[in-house]
C-alpha cells in the first residue's frame, strides 16, 4: 500500500520582514517623489509611479512564504511556495538516510545537532510547540532540517525507522 501525506504551513512574519516592508515602502515613497521632481520625465510620470508602485507591492509579496511537506513512501520532500506562485524544493531524501528525527522537546536535540552548520528552516516559527528536526548527510556535509510534520507522517516514518524517530 502506498502511503502519501501532505502538509503545508504558513510561515509567521517576524521583526525582519517587518522592516525589509517597511524599507520597501519608504524607498518607493522616496524613488516616486524623486522621479515627480524630474520635469524631463513629466509626460511618463504617472506610467513610472504606477511601475513602481507594482514593484513594491511584488516585493512585499514575495515576504509571504509557506512549506508543503510531502511524504511518499519514506521519501520527505519539502518544498518553499513564495507568494503562492514560485515553487522552490529545498529538501528531499528518504527517511532510511535520516540519522535521527525527533521533537525539539524530546531532548535528542543536543551539542551535536547544534554544531551542524547547514540548516533548513521549514516552519512557521521556531518558538512552535510543533517543531520537529532530523539530521542527515547530503551532499557530503550533515544537514540539519527543521519542519512541523502531520501526526501521520511521523507514524509512517516510524514504520520505515522505528529506532531513529523520538516524540
């Protein structure tokens, strides 16, 4: 029997993208009340403040990220939706490679997870009572992922992995 689970979640917003917003606002505000001064530019004005209008309201846009998880029989792909339209995949493997998948609470999370360098954010905060994190090799360098897994999903990784997945 095939198994195949989804999920996807909705990244919060934090205090960065409180800023790089409001950055994106003020020089838009500025670059327009600079391109109005210009009186060479007079006749295309309005074309140009209407561009850059749509400019910052993109990249305010593209601040909303979500992650789908997608688990097939043991293979975990994570992928990265950038304002509902840009699909980007960040992580794939199969849960046989994982060395260890268990909760941020569940006390696996020690000095050797915290030293590993590369690390893939997939969750809606990190402060989240949900987090769980698994650690592998790709790519020749350990990876350490973090993501908010279904219930379901955790129990079709123990059905492949029962030794390595901790609640």
């Amino acid at each position: 029997m095939d198994i195949f689970l989804e999920k996807i979640v909705r990244r919060k917003k934090t205090a960065v993208d409180g800023v790089v917003i409001a950055s994106i606002i003020l020089s838009a505000l500025i670059i327009i009340m600079f391109v109005s001064s210009l009186s060479f530019l007079a006749a295309f004005s309005p074309l140009v403040i209407v561009g850059i209008g749509y400019l910052g309201y993109v990249f305010i846009r593209n601040r909303n990220v979500e992650y789908e998880y997608i688990v097939t029989n043991g293979d975990l792909d994570i992928d990265m939706i950038i304002a509902q339209r840009k699909r980007k995949r960040v992580f794939s493997g199969n849960c046989k490679d994982f060395d260890v998948v268990a909760k941020m609470t569940s006390g696996q999370f020690n000095n050797n997870t915290d030293s590993i360098k590369k690390r893939i954010n997939a969750v809606t905060a990190m402060d989240s009572p949900d987090v769980y994190f698994l650690t592998t090799v790709k790519d020749g360098s350990k990876v350490l992922v973090f993501f908010e897994p279904h219930p379901k999903m955790i129990e079709s990784f123990k059905k492949y992995i029962p030794r390595k997945v901790f609640e």
